[in-house]
C-alpha cells in the first residue's frame, strides 16, 4: 500500500526475541487538520525503547517500532497548523497526542494529561497503534512538533527531543541557577545532558558515578567536581550539601538511598528520572527524617520547556555526545544491544542515513 496509508519501519515481534528487528510496513492513524506528516532522518535510541522491547516495562503491543528521538522534513501539513510549514526540519519527542483541553493541558502539564498519547506502543482513539521513528515517515499532532533550530546538527538534536527534556524539565522546575548546587547520579545517556543543562543554567553541577573512568568526560560537559560513588564512605564530606539530587540512574535498586539523602540540604529533594525495570530499594520514613528530605520523578516536560530548551541549545551551543550508527536490520540491534549492555556508549546512539533504507521521501 504505501504512504500515506502506511510507513514501513523496523520492528520487533517478540520481546523474547527483542534483538531481532523486521522491515515491515504499519497503518498511519487518519490524517487530520492539526496532522504533519515527517519524512524521517535520524531517531535517537532511547533506554525507553529497550526496556519497551525486552519487556522490562511490562508488555506492548507487538509488532512494535520503537523511537522518540525523531527528526525528519515535514512533507504534509493539515489545513490548520500554523507553526510549521512544509519542508520544515522538525522534531517529535516521546509524546504525540493529548486531549489539549484538560485541567492539566490548560496549564502547560500536557506531560500529565490523562489522555496523553506516547509515541510508540499506544493507542489513537480509533484503535491505530502509534508507531515510533525507526521508521520512514511519522504522523504528529502539530503541538508535539517542533522546529529544530538551524544551527544544531540533525544527529545531535535527535537525542535532546526526549532524554534532553526529560534532564532539563525537572532541573528548571526544581530551580537550577545560580548559587544552587546540584548533583547528577548516573552519567550515561540522561546524566550527560542533565550536566550540559545544569551548567548551562548556572548552577554548581557535581557528577555522582561509580564509573571513575568518566570523572574526565564529566568536567568537560561542565561538572565542578567528580564524585565516585564507589569509594567508602564517599557521602559523608558532602553532607547537607545539594540543594537537590537529579537521579538519571536506571539502577537504583542497587543504591543505598539514605547515603544519598544525606548530601541533600534541609528540606532537599531526590529526584528520578532514570526509570529502571526493578523497584526502588526498600527505605523506611526514618530515612528522610534527618534533613526532611523528598523523594520523586517526573515524566518528560512540556511544549514551552522543549522550545526554551532548544533555544539554550542553540545559543550556548550545547551538543549531545553521539555516536551515529545507519539504520538497517543489523544498525538497530547493535544500538539496542549495546544500550542494553552498557556497552560503550558515551553518551547517545542516533540512527541516520535513513535515505538508503527507505528512498528519497516527499
């Protein structure tokens, strides 16, 4: 059949067999007056999408293409969208939809909106499954489309669309700047950015990892100071220190929590946006009592904090450190395996040459 009926993308069958990807053709949802259609470039591989296939979420709707880091040419524009054109350069992040008309989408907590809508593995209203950008064409909601500033690479945009806002949300909603001091746990994919942004906001960025061999890589991307998780007793010169801890972490049932609690100041906050497959170690209330310290997460940011994201990228020229891998049936399982299996990566895998799997688009 063919676009505009349908897109052809890379999918996997089994979560079993998660590794295993097929070239095969998904229904598109129906065109609609606020619709864009993207031809696609290049698509981030998020830890989303790994735990998506392998089941660690749970599980999904199968065959499924995964990808939220997207961007790509508009090449159809329904009657009503305003803010992009056709022949655009445009994003889409992990979100696609939403009621638009809720408490929380009234208040720019679209991210929150119970009828939201990800961009893979969900359903549309008329039982078209969304499918994600390892693919040749995308179908996006105009409010979840965004123009990619001209001066930052295709490849190094493609990862700031979900793990950029998912650091840099969290990090403007819980104050960065200056005279703030705050940690980063987990310098991987998420953490990398969280420093880049931190930095770029004014705040005293201090990297946590157990990883010593990335304490160079972190004072580049703009930490002040390295912290190895690893070596005994490592909390306590920094007690009642960070005005808060972003956890970008995905294993952090393997933490002992109350070690970190302790390097927050009164009334600090622990939050997570790594999203791991296991549940948080077992704390008990005692362990927040002695600074009166929280614990929580965040899910993504909205449209105004991806625009002003963007434009922080741009101006600071703030790049994501991406390896770029071509897609194909052998691409997409070496970027899955090894962000599976933490195998160097430093920092993003992007998907590009999108031409010579699925041709010339328009």
């Amino acid at each position: 059949m063919g676009y505009p009926e349908t897109a052809e993308g890379f999918m996997v069958e089994s979560q079993k067999d998660w590794q295993q990807f097929k070239k095969q053709e998904f229904k598109l949802k129906p065109f609609e007056d606020r619709d864009i259609d993207i031809a696609i470039d290049a698509c981030g591989v998020c830890g989303s999408d790994v735990h998506s296939i392998t089941g660690g979420w749970g599980e999904v709707p199968l065959p499924l293409c995964v990808g939220h880091e997207v961007i790509g040419r508009a090449i159809k524009v329904g009657k009503d969208v305003t803010t992009i054109k056709v022949g655009d350069r445009v994003g889409v992040g992990a979100q696609i939809c939403a009621d638009l008309t809720c408490d929380n989408c009234k208040a720019d907590q679209e991210n929150y909106c119970p009828n939201l809508i990800d961009t893979y593995g969900a359903p549309y209203p008329d039982g078209t499954i969304a499918q994600g950008g390892y693919s040749s064409h995308m179908r996006a909601h105009e409010y979840f489309t965004f123009k990619i500033p001209d001066n930052i690479e295709t490849s190094i945009a493609a990862p700031m669309l979900c793990a950029g806002l998912t650091t840099y949300s969290p990090l403007v909603r819980l104050g960065a700047g200056p005279g703030k001091k705050v940690a980063i746990v987990g310098i991987g994919g998420l953490g990398h950015f969280a420093i880049m942004w931190a930095k770029a906001l004014g705040a005293d960025v201090y990297a946590l990892s157990h990883t010593p061999d990335k304490k160079q890589d972190a004072l580049a991307m703009g930490a002040k100071e390295f912290v190895c998780t690893k070596d005994k007793d490592w909390f306590k010169p920094y007690a009642f220190t960070f005005d808060f801890i972003l956890n970008c972490a995905d294993a952090t049932e393997k933490f002992n929590l109350p070690d970190y609690f302790s390097t927050l100041k009164v009334m600090g906050k622990f939050h997570n946006v790594g999203l791991g497959d296991k549940p948080l170690p077992q704390i008990k209330a005692q362990d927040f009592a002695p600074n009166g310290c929280y614990i929580g997460a965040s899910h993504i940011g909205n449209r105004p904090e991806m625009e002003a994201m963007f434009e922080l990228a741009s101006k600071q020229k703030i790049k994501s450190w991406v390896e770029t891998i071509d897609i194909s049936v052998e691409g997409c399982k070496e970027a899955v395996t090894r962000v599976y299996n933490n195998d160097r990566v430093r920092y993003r895998f992007t998907l590009v040459n999108f031409d010579k799997e699925f041709g010339k688009r328009s």
